[in-house]
C-alpha cells in the first residue's frame, strides 16, 4: 500500500532561550518568520517548509539529532556573511563528495542551543575553495 508520503512539511528544535534562537534564526540567519502563536513558539519559512522552534520546558526535550542543510549558490559569499555576523563554524567548507556532475561542499555550525546546521552547494567539477 503506497501511503503517498509528501514532502517533509515541519522540522522541530526545542530551545532552551526563545528569543535567543528567534534572533539567531531571524537576523542571523535571515529567515522569515511565518507565524508566531505565542510567545513560545515560532515557525520560520525555509523556503515552503516550517522549522519550528518552541521553548523547551526541560533540559532534555532540547533534543541535539539531525543535521539542518541549506541549499546555497554561494557557498563562499554565505560563509563570509555568517562569519560578519558572528557565527563560528566548527567544520569549515570542505569538499564532501565528488559527484559525477558536481562537487559537493559544505560548512557546518551550530545554533544558540548547539543543533548542527549546514551550508551545502554543488559547485561545478574542480571548485577549489577561494584563498
């Protein structure tokens, strides 16, 4: 039986500071925020799906698992802008995989409440990281 799964529509992330991760998302990271119910709660727009991020009431429903991976153009350009904006990457860019049309590169860092999130994009064969 084909349960017709769609895309995944929501992400969640408990927080242990609310406000702390809705500046780090909103003007660190640039996303929008698509709607806030409470004062608890907020969801941002990743381009048609919703990360929501809701204040934890227990130390341990900040739950640190999967890895969040933003599609970039430019992987350089975004680093530098991170960077300017006080983010410090704890896996600088690095060329992941060699795919047969595109090398992968990515760049990894962390949110307020140490979730890991990504940089990824596919640059053209033989991309050499800028000096």
């Amino acid at each position: 039986m084909d349960l017709g799964l769609g895309r995944i529509g929501q992400i969640a992330y408990g927080a242990a500071d609310i406000e702390a991760s809705v500046g780090f998302y909103s003007e660190v990271m640039g996303l929008k925020i698509a709607l806030r119910p409470h004062p608890g709660m907020v969801f941002f727009d990743c381009a048609g799906q919703y990360l929501l991020v809701e204040k934890a009431n227990k130390p341990e429903d900040i739950r640190v698992g999967s890895v969040l991976y933003f599609d970039v153009h430019d992987l350089a350009l975004c680093v530098r802008e991170l960077e300017s904006r006080g983010v410090t990457f704890v896996h600088k860019p690095h060329r992941i995989a060699q795919m047969p049309a595109y090398d992968l590169w990515m760049a990894f860092f962390e949110d307020p409440d140490k979730h890991l999130l990504a940089l990824q994009m596919q640059a053209p064969k033989g991309y050499d990281w800028p000096k």
